[in-house]
C-alpha cells in the first residue's frame, strides 16, 4: 500500500471515529449494530483495512448519515 493510500484511510477511519463518537457509540456496542466485527471497526478506524463498499454503507447506515459524509476531506 502507498503512503498515499494510507492516509486517505487514515483519513475515513478518523471521519468514521469521530461519527460514532459524536453519536456516543463505543467499538463494542457500534460494531453489532453495523454487523461487523469489533477487530476489523478497529482497523478501519486506524486505517490498518482497505473497507469493501458494502461495510461502508454497513456504517453510514448505522450512523444514519450518507456514505459521502465518511468522506469528508478526502479530494
């Protein structure tokens, strides 16, 4: 993966943290209501995992915000 790659899911993870912090939500409770697993929320949040489309929609669902929002910042 490229520095560049990497900071662009660095970028979605902090957006994605900050979302469900805002919301109150821990990993351990958010991660269920998404359907994924506590672990790989964790590597998305640090931008450690490469997410699929699906889990991104996945989360924008459980936050009931549009998929875009997760991207703020991101050119």
């Amino acid at each position: 993966m490229q520095d560049n790659d990497r900071e662009l899911l660095e970028v979605l993870g902090r957006n994605i943290r900050f979302l469900r912090h805002a919301q109150g939500f821990s990993q351990e409770s958010f991660a269920p209501i998404c359907g994924i697993n506590r672990a790989y929320l964790g590597r998305i949040e640090r931008g450690e995992q490469n997410i699929s489309t699906l889990n991104l929609i996945k989360i924008a669902r459980a936050l009931g915000v549009s998929v875009g929002k997760l991207f703020k910042g991101i050119k």
